[in-house]
C-alpha cells in the first residue's frame, strides 16, 4: 500500500473530513433544490494502488471486511472489487492487475498515435 494517498485510512484526517462534508454538502443540496436534475445511481470509486496486485487484492479484502460484503473477480479475473450498496448510492473499490493495466495503457497509446496520425489531434 502506498503512503502518499491522502484517502487512506489515517493519513490525513482534514482530506477524509472534507471528503465527508462535501457528500452532505451535495447531499442537502440535492434535497433542497427539486429542480436539480440527479443521476439514477451515485457511485464513489476508490482505485486501490498497491505495490503487488497480490498486495492490492489483500487491501480489497480489508475494505470488504470493514463493509461487511464479499469482493468479486471481473474482467476474467483482472479486477478484483467490492461494492456497498445503500440504495442508488454505492462505494466501489477496485484493485486491476498490472497484466490488463499494461495492455490498457499500450491500447490507449495506441489509439492516440492513431489519432494524432490520422487527424492531426
């Protein structure tokens, strides 16, 4: 696990605190004002970035733990996630191995030669 993640438990407290009041910020404003449109699901993604995908995986399992909920592979096992549903609103953490980041990133460049090539972008 990383130490310069200001979202980790126990780093930084102001960042986590902010990170709260700003959902119950959003919150009452959704409740205040009707005519704001709102999404029909609310997800809060937290990408876990560790040193070892067996590392992340590890840190996976802490969170489900702390949520009460089982993880589950995706993508022919390259994700590994856990999701607590309250409602429409979830928290989402998600470790992805280093095999299907590497082919991710090389399919990206990929596309942007492409498209710099191509259209000059």
């Amino acid at each position: 696990m990383t130490r310069d993640n200001p979202a980790e438990p126990g780093i930084n407290l102001v960042y986590r605190i902010a990170v709260a009041g700003g959902l119950r910020n959003l919150a009452s404003l959704i409740e205040r004002r009707m005519d704001l449109p709102v999404p029909m699901r609310v997800e809060i993604h937290y990408p876990v970035i560790g040193d070892t995908d067996d590392a992340e995986r590890a840190e996976i399992d802490r969170i489900a733990a702390i949520l009460g909920e089982t993880p589950e592979y995706q993508y022919n096992g390259h994700h590994y996630t856990v999701t607590h549903e309250m409602g429409p609103v979830a928290y989402v953490a998600t470790a992805i191995t280093r095999e299907y980041m590497a082919r991710h990133n090389a399919e990206t460049a990929a596309a942007r030669r492409y498209r710099r090539e191509t259209w000059g972008e």
